[in-house]
C-alpha cells in the first residue's frame, strides 16, 4: 500500500514540475502584436489636414504669331533640296536664275513674286502658303539681249510688300554670230543685138502747153468754159 501512494505522490511531483515547461510553451508561441517605434520626440499630435479648395485649372500658354515677314532670300543658280546652292548680286545675260524665299507667319495666305526689268513688268507667279515657315521660289530664264536691272517684289495678297530685291545683269560677253552673208548677184542676161533698142531721145525742153486746148463744157448761158471750171464745187 505504501508503494502505490508513494508511486502516485512521485507521478503528482513529476507533473508539478514538468507544467511551467508546458505553459512557457505556449506562451512564447502566442501571438505578439509588435509595437511601432517612436520617430519624433515630440508631443504635439499631427495636424489634421484643412480643407482646400481645389487648384483652378489654368489654360496653356498660346504661342505668339509671328509677324508676316520674309526671313530668308536669294538670288542663286540652282535650287536643291529646296534650298538655294549660293546667293548671287551680278550675273551676266543668256542663263536661268532662281528667287527663293522663306515666309514666315503668311498660312492661309497667297504670296506673288514679281519680276521687273528696268521697271517693266517681265513676270508674276502666285504661291499659296500652307505654313509657317514655308519656302517658295520662281525662276527667269533671262534671254541673251536682256540685260539690265532685274527687281523682284514679294507681296502679300492684301498689297503689302514683303521683300525688294535687285540684281544686276550685264551684257553677254560671248561672240555674237556672224551675219549671213548672200551669195553674189549672178550678171544679167546680154539681151542679142538684134533685140537691142537705142533709146528714145527726149526733147531738150519741156513740152509748150500753151498750144493745147483744153476740153470745155457748155455752160446754161451757152457759154464755153473749161470744163474744170464748170465742176460743182
């Protein structure tokens, strides 16, 4: 009997020891709600943000138009890649030359160019202009005999006059071709000496007109006149 109660005092003792084990188990299992740390030192609570009212949408910047203006021209030789090969103030006559303009601020509008020599009108062509910048140019094949000042106005289609400019062109140095030279008048015919006439001689003085009646009329009267005299005047 002894050994049965002390086998269950020993099996109570065991027990005993063995339960702070089991509930630190299950304790360090338990869920654990860690807490933020601290950033600030201080004590005042945040401010609640005010209510504002919201931005007022603001309309994009308008670009401004550009003035209609005649940025870039030239006098030049060729146009390539629509642009002009060189810029020339002096040619000489018997050859093409171009005018080439960039506009600025003209879409919508119609461009002239307008070609004088001397003062005398030569040529107009008509561009209309789809934007801006937009780059026309016209050209003048300028004969041989035509030298002198050349001008050419550019001018809007209300009248206003964009650009002037002037180029000089001198005289052709080249040879000019020989005059046609007709051949030889062939000798006339020898008229045969039995065809032959010696010319009638004239007499020395003139003719005596004094001696020649002239035709009359007869007047109502009956009276003989000279017929001029009796013409209806």
């Amino acid at each position: 009997m002894s050994n049965i109660i002390n086998k269950t005092l020993g099996s109570l003792a065991c027990a005993f020891l063995l339960l702070p084990h089991a509930w630190a188990e299950t304790f360090q299992h338990a869920p654990i709600n860690p807490i933020p740390p601290t950033t600030s030192t201080s004590t005042t609570p945040p401010s609640t943000p005010s209510a504002t009212a919201p931005p007022t949408p603001t309309a994009p910047p308008v670009a401004a138009t550009a003035a209609p203006s005649v940025t870039r021209s030239a006098f030049t030789s060729a146009i390539t890649s629509r642009e002009p090969t060189n810029q020339l103030t002096r040619i000489t006559a018997g050859q093409q030359i171009y005018y080439f303009t960039e506009l600025t601020g003209l879409q919508g509008r119609v461009v002239n160019h307008h070609w004088e020599r001397n003062g005398s009108f030569q040529l107009g062509l008509q561009f209309p202009i789809a934007g801006s910048p937009w780059r026309v140019h016209s050209s003048k094949n300028i004969p041989a005999n035509l030298p002198g000042t050349w001008t050419v106005t550019v001018q809007n289609d209300d009248g206003t006059i964009l650009k002037r400019e002037t180029l000089i062109v001198e005289p052709s140095t080249a040879n000019p071709p020989a005059p046609i030279v007709p051949p030889p008048a062939q000798p006339l015919t020898t008229i045969p000496p039995e065809l032959q006439r010696q010319p009638v001689e004239r007499p020395a003085n003139p003719i005596d007109t004094s001696s020649v009646t002239p035709p009359t009329a007869t007047t109502q009267n009956g009276e003989k006149r000279p017929i001029w005299e009796t013409l209806a005047r």
